[in-house]
C-alpha cells in the first residue's frame, strides 16, 4: 500500500487503503498511538499519510510529511463514494454520524452542511456503560446489551397503561430507567437500556431534522455502528411510528478515512476507482 487515510477520532482510529482496487480496513484504539504507527511502520514504512479527525495533528506531529483534510469535507467525500457506490437513489437525506458523539448533516446533490450534534454517542455508552456494569470494553457492552431485555429497567407506556387503551403505541418508553431501583435487572438489561436511550434520543432529532429540511430518509454512519445490532435495532424500531427510512450504509464508519485517501489522491492528481 502506498497510500494510507486516517480518521484519527476520539475513540477509533479508522485506517483505509486500497489494493487490486478494493478499500481494505482497520481499527485501531485512539489511545493506542504508539501500536497503531508500529503497524504503519511494520506493514508500509513508506506509505503517504492522509488523516482527518480530531487527533490527526497528533500524528502529524510523528509523520510531519502526512497531509490533514478537513474532518467534515473529508466524511462528504466518503459518504458520497459509498452512497453512489451502494445505493444510488439516495439523493436528499439526513446523514446521522454516530461516534464518540453525533453529529448531524443535511446532504443533498449540492449541499453538505452541519446541521446540528449531540453529546449522545459512543462515548456515552462506554462511559456510562462502565459506571452501570463495571467494564469499559465496546465489544463487551454490545454484547450485554445484545442479550439484555430493556423492559426489565425501563417503564414501558403498556405498564402505566396496564391493558388499557393508551394514546400512543404500548412498545414506547414511557420513562427510561424507571424500574432501576427494583433491583430485579441484570447488568446485561441495564446495558440494553442504555443502547436505547442513545437510540431513542439520536432518533428524534434525526426525525425532527427530517421534517425540518424535508427528508424522508436518515443515513446512519459512525464508529458506534461497527458490530452494533442492538444499537441498529433500536434505531430501525421507530421507522413506520416515525414515517422515516433508516439506511446503514456498511462501512460507513469509514467515510472519514476514505474521504481523507480520496482527497489525499486527488491532491496529487492519481485517478480512483476502488469500490
């Protein structure tokens, strides 16, 4: 590989390079610098660098010849390429970046802007994932929550309701966490909870969006995404009550690192055409 786009964020860092014109991919910990330039030395000591995120500076500062893109140009260039790579009838939509936190774009043909963000994201769910079952390992959350039972914490509208007729759907959450204090949840119901609150949360704002500027679709991208199906879950559950479409666009988390390559190469003038 002779070239190489970083997306250097707050809680991954995402690596994309091509070869045989195919993007390959790899994650890496942000707080893992040290490994993570071990392995570019190891494997391609003299690829050209590409970064983006808000910790590429710190690897600039390590590889002075490396090129930093602008973080939000950098995810237009990539979500673009995989949109127009994957499903070419998205046109006008709301693309929601789940990371550390969410941040929120209005795309259409000739626009890309920010349009809002939340504190809501990944590193929410590690920080108060730790601080309700002990460990701070992503993967290990995921999977507590992927076998966990929401209903066990949360108060649902159907138990305020109890068999009566309620004005909105009985599966809505009447109060987050409200049935924490019975003591009868596990760590692993607590976790799913907490999965839904995000999704709940990052879902009405993308809906809120939406109907502002007139979309009826919501692209989900980001680091939080990556092996998340619960997370997918939750967000997908509110589709038809919300009139929305939810698309997952795969390897979305890499928009960043893709768009930073792409610009990168474009830069010098070399023509692409991985997919």
């Amino acid at each position: 590989m002779r070239y190489l786009g970083i997306d250097a964020g707050g809680t991954l860092t995402k690596l994309v390079y091509e070869e045989h014109g195919r993007y390959h991919y790899k994650v890496f910990d942000s707080k893992e610098l040290p490994q993570i330039m071990n392995w570019i030395r190891l494997t391609s000591p003299d690829s050209k660098l590409f970064l983006t995120g808000g910790k590429a500076e710190k690897i600039k500062m390590l590889v002075p010849e490396s090129a930093v893109f602008p973080e939000f140009k950098s995810i237009e260039e990539g979500i673009r390429k995989l949109v127009h790579t994957q499903n070419e009838e998205l046109d006008r939509y709301i693309l929601v970046n789940i990371g550390t936190g969410t941040s929120f774009f209005k795309v259409a043909p000739n626009e890309f802007s920010r349009v809002t963000g939340s504190g809501m994201g990944g590193g929410m769910f590690i920080g108060l994932g730790a601080l309700l079952t002990g460990t701070d390992d992503f993967h290990e959350l995921v999977e507590m929550s992927e076998n966990g039972n929401r209903e066990a914490v949360d108060l649902m509208v159907k138990d305020v309701y109890e068999g009566e007729d309620a004005p909105v759907p009985d599966y809505l959450t009447a109060a987050n966490f409200a049935k924490l204090g019975s003591g009868a949840a596990s760590t692993k119901d607590v976790t799913r909870s907490l999965t839904n609150l995000i999704a709940e949360t990052v879902i009405l704002l993308s809906q809120q969006l939406a109907v502002s500027h007139r979309c009826q679709k919501l692209v989900f991208i980001g680091s939080t995404l990556i092996a998340n199906s619960p997370l997918k879950e939750d967000l997908k559950q509110f589709e038809t009550l919300l009139g929305c479409q939810c698309v997952f666009i795969e390897n979305g988390s890499f928009s960043g690192s893709i768009g930073a390559l792409r610009l990168g190469l474009k830069s010098l003038g070399i023509s692409q055409n991985s997919h």
